[in-house]
C-alpha cells in the first residue's frame, strides 16, 4: 500500500513541459519560500542555487539545497493525512496563505542576516537559467528579525481523528535550517540538519480533545514511532491497548525520516533517524560504504525540542508537563531524548527497548557508523566528556551535565524476537544495573510480542484486552498527563531485585514457561505517591502499593515491600555530599512512626534512604520525612523508650519502628507468647496470625542493649 501511495502521488501532477517553470520566491515569517512548476517524470531531486546579482549559469551561484522531488511535492503530508492531492500550505508574504497546486514544488530557505538574492531550481545536470522559468525575475529581499519576526511551524491542514470521535487532528510543518556548524542557527531556530539536508521538512501531527480547558495551561506528550512507521499510527484513538488519548492535554505524533518522506528509489529508502539525528558530514548524494570518523548530531532532537517549545509559545502549553512516549524505534529514540534534555520533560513511557541502539547495517553504517566505531556526538554528559552514540540508547549511562532523569515507565516482552528491540541479556542487565543505581525507572516484563497494537500483545499480563478495564493504567497517555511534573521531585524507590516478594526477569533468554524467571512481573511498578513537598530543610512525601486499580495485575498481592529510595530532581531540598540526615517513615492511620533512622548524602548530593517498607494502599498509605540533621534534630520517640507499632490493631505482621535485636510477646496475663531472635533482614515483620485475638505487651531489645516497650491489639 506505502508504494502504492507513492505512485499515486506522482501520477496526479498534471503533464507539462518537462522542466522548471514559472519560478518565484518571497519572504514570510523568518524565511524565504521558493515556489516552482514541474511535471512528470519528476526528478529524484532539485538542485537551488542563490546568487546577489542576477545569473545565467547555476556555476555563477552558491548551491543552497539539494531538496528530494517527494519533499518538494509534500509526500510525507499525502501520506500521514491519507489524501494524494493533499499539498503544502506556506505563508504568502502578505498577512495570508497560499495553498500550492499539485504540481508545484517548494523549498524554503533560511537565512541568517538581512539582504536580497535571485534564486534558481535546476534538475541536475543543468548549467543554464532562465529568468522567470527557473530564475526568480529580480532579487527577493528578506529580513533577519529573530525576536519581531521568528521562524514559524505552518499549519496544513485539519481532519477529525480517524480512530476515535472526539479529537481534532492538525498537521503542521517545518522546514529545517541546514549547516556544516551546528552551532550556528539563529536565536530564534536551531540547526536542526546538515548542509545537504538544508531545507529537510519536518512534520507533526497535533491531536486536540474536543472539550479541551485551553483556560488553564495543558500537559503536552509526545508520542515517537517506530522503525518504518509514521506519525499517524499515533493518532488519538489508535493503539487503544496502550491508551494514547490524551484526557488533559495535546498529543504531538513527530514523524522522523532521513529524507521527510518514504521513496521507492533509492537512496536509503525507509531510512529514520532514530528520532536522533546523522553524522555530520553525512551526505546522501556522495555516500560511501562506510562513514568515515565523524560527530554524530543530534539534529532530529533539536528539531523535536524546539517544536515543544513552539507550541509552548503559542497554545496554553505547560512547559512542567511535557511528556514523551514510544514504541521501539520510538521507545529508543524516546530515551535518547530524555537522557539528552532532561529537564525537557516530565516523564518518558517506553515500549519495547531493545537497550542496544541501532544494527549494524548497510544503511546505518552510513548514518550512525558502526557499535565498534561508537562515535562521538554533540552532546556532553555530566563529567563533561562527549558522550558516545552508543551510549544513547541504554537505561543508565549520563548523557547530560544534569544528575537525575525525569521518571521512566518502560515495559518489554520476553516473546519479542524483532532484532535490536529483542528481549536479551542486555534488556535483562539495564533492568538490574538501573536498578541498582536508583534512577527512578519501573521496568515491567511479560509475555508480550513486539508489537503494542496486535491481538497477540492482549494475552499478556499488562494488556489483557482492549478494553481500559483490561490494561494496565500506568502507560497510558493521561496516567502521565496527571502524575508527573519537571518542577517536582520524585521518590526513586530501587533494589527491587533484593526483595524476594519480587519477581524477577530471568537471564533475558527469550520466551516463556523455559524456566528462566518468572513469565511476568515488574520492578517498582507498583509503587505510586502524592503530595511532594520540599522546603531547604526537609522533604516529604506520601507513598504507597497500588491497591484500588481496577485492572487486577496494577494491584500488589504483597502485604508490603522494602525497597531504598533516592530522592531525584529535588527542587529545594539539596543537602550536600558527606552531611547527615534523619528520616521517618510514618503510617497515616494510625499515625504511628514505623521507621527511622539518620544516613549520609552520598557522592553527587545525592540522597538515598535505605529499605524503606511500603504497604498497599488498602492498608496504609505512608508518610516518608526526610530532614538535615540539625543539634535540634531528634527521633521523636528515641526519647520515651516507647515502641510504635504498624499495624495496630494488627492481623498477621507486625512492624516495630526501628531495628531490633530480641523481641518478647506477653499477654496481659503476663505469659510470654513468642520470642523473636534479629535476623539477617533489617527491621524484619514478625508474624503474629498465630496469636489469639486480644491485648498484648510488647518487649524489644535494641542494637545498643536498651529496651523499649509498648503495646498492641491482635484482631
């Protein structure tokens, strides 16, 4: 069908003469908008040129851009709006728009100070021009205002959802500033391509809820697809499996493509970015076997954050809800985005990563080079050394002078067998190394396929069926929409894998019921909090065990687990490496303290707490404090020698609120009932369901040799 399309598109330009024709250019919003005629057979590609006097021959002029024949003629626009007569929509220069005929083609320029060239569009191989043929009539002035008169995005066109009633969909378009120097693009407009991908368009389609509060600001996510897909697979309404629809905000689907559209001709057809960008010197029209030693410039992200921030100007967007999504090629690209901005975002959803980065192929090769070659890229992490494109695309390495990432929710398939994506033992390693490391990410697996909009991903444990009630809520579009901000710390709660209550992934051999861990599971998925509060001096939150969802598998069957936490992108709460603070963890009802004890910041200011112990929310929410120790700084109940006890009344375990070495159970007749020695675990449960219901005295030993006392009721 894709080919299909392609040759429809190229048929409807009507037959003329088989050249350029009727050449003009003018200037609006930012940049110049050179317009032509053409006919079929059309040329794999234009060459424009640009000259300050007037020319005949193109070897008088600077060659400006080499634009592929289906970016001039819009095909990624008929494509993702699924109309071959669909065509571009640009600024006419004069407050207004002019809508291009199907045989017109385009090609923007940008330019970087203010002054007046003549234009040409040849097809390769031309020398000679001809004023108004493929020679603009006279030099068309332009201005270079950044702030007055900005690079603008272009709508075109506009189309209910074709998945679901509800949404309005809005295609807009871009065209790119191409330059060897990265670093020179204006203020207003980045470099976001290479010189030979000068003026490469660039689209994205906007989704909008019908009763969207555009009175408030409004979250923002972004949704990236995968390899050989489009931007139109991410539609409000589609893959309802993973609930895509935005409940409080706008869903941008980005389209990511070498060339801005898919050619039935090489070269590279179906060649994507990986939502990152290409090595610099990358040219399509001189390619080579192999890339020779190069950067490898991150110019599709550019372009990405740059739209966010477009949209953030001019909709009621909130710059702290800016979430982004993905699916394979799309989850990769996804987490490359956020490892690079981080501070961009609120949170990343990922389906599917392959952790791995892209194969070894003919076309990479000459795209990205190769794992062995691991070229440099533009990007800086936090020690201040390049960061290496293959280090993009794994859970764990830095890739930006900040510390901390926004929060991750990552789901992978222990039956997908699709190439880099595969469940391996790399997926298996970046779940137990981030683990470890307490980035603040809940990975989830199951027995899941590829795909995420297939029947057979419904037979898993967190997609059980279409319907919302048969999912999972945690990856949905608007469970990110209301949870998470980039202006608001985290709990990252970690070493999951150290709590037997857990599952675990296995070794990452692929499939199901072969006795390599268990078929699914997740950890830190179950984990949820509320009201993050921070002042220089303390920081708390309110955490608990999802409970209540109406999906069963969102629920944790475990009456509690332990895991330690990190406090990530803390705003105002930033103790510094090497000093003391005091934490409690505190039941909300009853209000009890069931933990506390005093730690040290770790290297990198970074403060963790260890084996914190959260219950479900049927039990118990918990309130976790953390403090700077301070001479005034003190355990509430160090002083009373009393113990608090969690649960109470309890049913069958029993928390004390601080590390113990002995423990004695008396009923109130004064007989001991159980005795308890310290085990290996700290501040383990003690079970008390054997015990008949009634009052009972407590007594315990702690690690100094004190005793402490207290009270509770066996229901």
């Amino acid at each position: 069908m894709k080919n299909s399309l392609i040759l429809i598109c190229l048929v409807v330009i009507p037959h003329l003469v088989r050249s350029q024709s009727d050449l003009r250019a003018w200037y609006a919003d930012g940049q110049v908008f050179i317009v032509w005629k053409s006919n079929l057979p059309v040329e794999e590609h234009y060459e424009v040129y640009a000259s300050p006097v007037s020319f005949q021959k193109v070897s008088q002029a600077v060659l400006i851009g080499k634009p592929f024949a289906l970016e001039s003629f819009a095909y990624a626009l008929k494509e993702n709006v699924m109309d071959s007569n669909a065509s571009y929509r640009i600024p006419n220069g004069k407050l207004g728009y002019y809508q291009l005929l199907q045989n017109e083609g385009l090609f923007v320029f940008t330019p970087h100070q203010a002054d007046s060239l003549y234009f040409a569009v040849v097809k390769p191989g031309t020398d000679t021009v001809i004023r108004g043929m493929n020679l603009t009539n006279s030099a068309i002035a332009f201005d270079y205002d950044p702030q007055s008169d900005p690079v603008e995005c272009h709508l075109q066109r506009v189309f209910p959802s074709p998945f679901t009633a509800g949404y309005q969909c809005l295609a807009f378009c871009l065209w790119t500033d191409g330059r060897q120097n990265h670093w020179e693009g204006r203020p207003d407009f980045p470099i976001m391509a290479n010189a030979p991908k000068n003026g490469m368009p660039g689209l994205f389609l906007v989704s909008v809820p019908g009763q969207l509060d555009t009175s408030n600001a409004f979250p923002l996510s972004v949704w990236l697809h995968g390899g050989q897909g489009r931007a139109r697979q991410s539609l409000a309404g589609s893959r309802m499996e993973i609930g895509i629809n935005p409940d409080f905000g706008i869903l941008v689907a980005q389209d990511d493509n070498m060339y801005g559209y898919r050619s039935v001709n090489p070269p590279n057809p179906d060649q994507a970015t990986w939502h990152y960008g290409w090595a610099k010197n990358y040219n399509p029209f001189s390619m080579r076997d192999t890339l020779l030693a190069d950067t490898i410039i991150n110019y599709t992200q550019r372009r990405y954050v740059w739209i966010n921030h477009w949209l953030a100007r001019h909709f009621n967007v909130d710059k702290n809800r800016i979430h982004v999504h993905g699916h394979s090629m799309g989850s990769a690209g996804a987490l490359a985005l956020v490892k690079a901005y981080p501070q961009h975002f609120s949170s990343a959803t990922l389906f599917n990563t392959g952790c791995a980065g892209p194969l070894d192929t003919s076309t990479t090769r000459v795209i990205f080079g190769t794992s062995v070659d691991n070229f440099p890229t533009n990007l800086v992490n936090r020690m201040g050394d390049a960061v290496r494109f293959y280090d993009l695309w794994d859970l764990y390495t830095n890739c930006s002078p900040e510390r901390d990432l926004p929060h991750i929710r990552h789901w992978h398939g222990k039956n997908d067998d699709n190439g880099t994506m595969r469940w391996s033992p790399t997926v298996v390693k970046n779940f137990r190394v981030c683990d470890s490391l307490g980035k603040g990410i809940h990975n989830h697996w199951s027995e899941r396929p590829h795909g995420v909009d297939m029947a057979p991903a419904f037979g898993d444990h967190w997609i059980s069926g279409s319907a919302p009630h048969q999912q999972t809520a945690s990856d949905n579009v608007n469970f990110a929409e209301a949870h998470f901000r980039s202006d608001e710390s985290f709990p990252a709660f970690f070493n999951h894998r150290f709590d037997v209550r857990n599952n675990d992934p296995g070794t990452g051999r692929i499939g199901i019921d072969n006795g390599d861990g268990d078929n699914w599971g997740t950890w830190g998925g179950y984990h949820r909090w509320e009201n993050v509060t921070e002042t220089p001096q303390s920081w708390s939150a309110t955490a608990w065990l999802e409970s209540n969802s109406i999906f069963g598998n969102d629920n944790s069957t475990q009456e509690y687990l332990t895991a330690d936490l990190a406090i990530r992108r803390p705003q105002k709460f930033r103790p510094t490496t090497g000093q003391r603070i005091y934490w409690n963890v505190k039941s909300v009802s009853p209000d009890i303290i069931l933990q506390s004890d005093t730690a040290t910041v770790l290297a990198d200011d970074l403060v963790v707490i260890p084996q914190i112990n959260v219950y479900p929310e049927a039990v118990s929410k918990v309130i976790i404090t953390i403090t700077k120790v301070t001479t005034d700084t003190k355990n509430p109940d160090a002083a009373r020698g009393s113990i608090a006890v969690f649960p109470n009344p309890a049913n069958r375990l029993l928390f004390l609120d601080f590390d113990w070495d002995e423990v004695s159970i008396f009923d109130f007749n004064g007989r001991q009932r159980k005795h308890c020695e310290h085990s290996v675990e700290r501040n383990p449960p003690i079970e008390v369901f054997d015990l008949p219901a009634g009052l009972y005295h407590i007594e315990a030993t702690t690690h100094s040799g004190s005793r402490k006392h207290g009270k509770f009721i066996k229901r």
